[in-house]
C-alpha cells in the first residue's frame, strides 16, 4: 500500500497553475485473524493508522498519526470498501455492515439442512466473527456446517439402507460418493470466484486421464492461470482402505501421477481418515505416495487451495 505525502507546492509558470512534488511511502496493513485490517505501519514499523470494529464490520474508531488519515479502502474482513456507496465490495454482492445484509439476493439455492443457508441477503451465516463471506456467495462455514450434518445423519441412513435390503445398499453407497463430490464442487468454486486473478472460475469435471491402454477418470481439474500449478483433485466421501474402492483409488493416481497433466495431485475426503487407513493407502501406492496431497474436510481442502496458490 503506498501513501503520496505532500513536500511542497509552488506556483507554475502559467497563470495560477499549482505544481505539487509527492514523495511515496510504503504503507504495510496488519490484519487480524478475521481478516480486516487493524493498522498500517510505515517503512520504519511505526503505526501511522489504526482501525476498531464491531463484529458486522461497522468502524467505530480510527486513529492516524499525520494531519489527516491515510486513504485506505481495505478493511473489514480485508475487502474493498465504496466511501461513494457506503459498501463493501463482496464480488458477487455488496455488503452494508449498517443491517448486517447484502444488498441483493444470493444465487445459491441453499441447503434444507442448513436453515440460515436459505436466508437469501444474510451475511456470514449471522455469525461475524467466526465466518466471513468474502465471494458473496454461500460462506466455507456454512458448507462445512452442512457437510457435519449430512456425516452425522449416515449412521442411520445406513441402517435403513441394510434394513431395506437390495438395491437400496447399493444406491445409498452411491450417494454418498455424490455428496462428497457435490461438497468438493462446492468448495472449489468458492475458491475460484474469489481468485479468479490465478485460477479459472469454470472448473472442469470428470477428467481423464489416459496412460497407454488405461483410461481413469479424475473429479476435478483446477487450471491455474499461469498454465503451471494446475491441480487434479479426486473426491472422495472416505479414504478407501480394501477392495475393488482401493484398486480403483491406485488406479486413477497412477494415471493422474504420471500422465504429467497437472503440478499436483489431490486426494480429498469429506470424512478425516484414521492413521491405519492412510498408511493403507500409501503402502497401496508405493513409490506414488509422495507425489499425493491427502486433504480432508471442507476447510481441509480450501486452505489446501489457500496455501497451494500462495495466499
């Protein structure tokens, strides 16, 4: 961040015009665990501007060293605010942290087991300070509130698959493989909308990846916008640990792995696995276990794609 500060100001040659020489300072934002911006701090480390806020984000001090404040639009929760429209700019929406809403209505459908889901100008899921909704769009704690729901709801859905018998096995097992890639889905368009600059918002489904005569196909595909950190992300409800699930699961990373089509390879579980099952996994790949990512949870794999990104 860079403030001009005036050194001096004379007359011009011509009539009453005003010359103004600015010298440039670097302005560094400290932020605080939410995200907004507390300070600025000069290049020397002094404090030239600090920042007080309630938890929708409304300011309610502000303190600065010069003769007036540091121009500054980034602030609550770390986004741009419009002094013109009194609003925060949220991408998708704009925020007034006067009501605590945004502006106009959200495009997500929302979850029927997550009632504040369905409130269509609610910000954060009513509750500032642990959440933030930087996209505009459904919040990462509300998908993760709607992700620990559905978990803890299988244990009866199985037993009335098995009591059901049949079809019903089978068609519940498939379901679940659905939800987690409905989940994934879900958490990786949150995170491409919110940085577009390095990633492409349309995300690419049911990839394959072909070795010789092998053909497996990979959920996701995250094409980054340098060309090069293009990431290959298989979703999974749970960490297969036996069977034809785990054959499978060797199969795809094999291709993925080798076929050089992406920087990195990820395998991502709604559920957290237990420490047997991921060294199941791993002794299952062999020399390809190094070149995995094992993620987990839905803020497990956007601060994965936080932290691959560089952000």
């Amino acid at each position: 961040m860079k403030q001009n500060r005036l050194l001096k100001q004379y007359a011009g040659p011509v009539g009453n015009a005003t010359v103004i020489t600015y010298l440039v300072d670097e302005l560094n934002p400290t932020g605080d665990g939410h995200g907004s911006v507390r300070q600025l701090t000069d290049s020397a480390g002094a404090v030239t501007d600090t920042y007080t806020y309630d938890a929708f984000g409304n300011l309610i001090s502000r303190t600065f060293t010069g003769t007036s404040p540091t121009p500054n639009h980034y602030l609550y929760a770390g986004e741009q605010f419009d002094e013109d429209l009194n609003l925060y700019y949220n991408r998708a929406r704009y925020l007034d942290v006067r009501s605590g809403r945004f502006w106009t209505m959200d495009r997500f459908e929302g979850d029927s087991q997550s009632p504040l889901s369905l409130h269509k100008y609610l910000y954060a899921s009513a509750e500032p300070v642990d959440n933030r909704d930087p996209s505009g769009f459904t919040t990462l704690a509300e998908l993760t509130e709607t992700a620990q729901i559905y978990v803890s709801n299988v244990a009866t859905s199985v037993r009335a698959a098995f009591a059901a018998g049949g079809a019903a096995i089978g068609t519940f097992f498939n379901s679940l493989g659905q939800y987690a890639q409905s989940i994934a889905r879900q958490t990786i368009q949150l995170f491409t909308k919110i940085n577009a600059e390095l990633v492409e918002e349309e995300l690419a489904e049911d990839v394959p990846v072909v070795i010789q005569n092998s053909r497996r196909v990979i959920d996701f595909y995250v094409r980054a916008k340098d060309g090069v950190n293009n990431l290959l992300i298989e979703a999974k409800y749970s960490l297969p640990n036996t069977g034809p699930a785990l054959t499978r699961l060797v199969g795809q990373v094999t291709n993925a792995v080798t076929s050089g089509r992406a920087n990195q390879v990820v395998v991502w579980s709604l559920r957290e696995p237990g420490i047997r099952t991921i060294q199941t996994v791993y002794n299952a790949l062999g020399s390809l276990a190094g070149n995995v990512q094992f993620v987990h949870g839905v803020e497990g794999l956007y601060r994965y794609l936080e932290l691959y990104f560089g952000l």
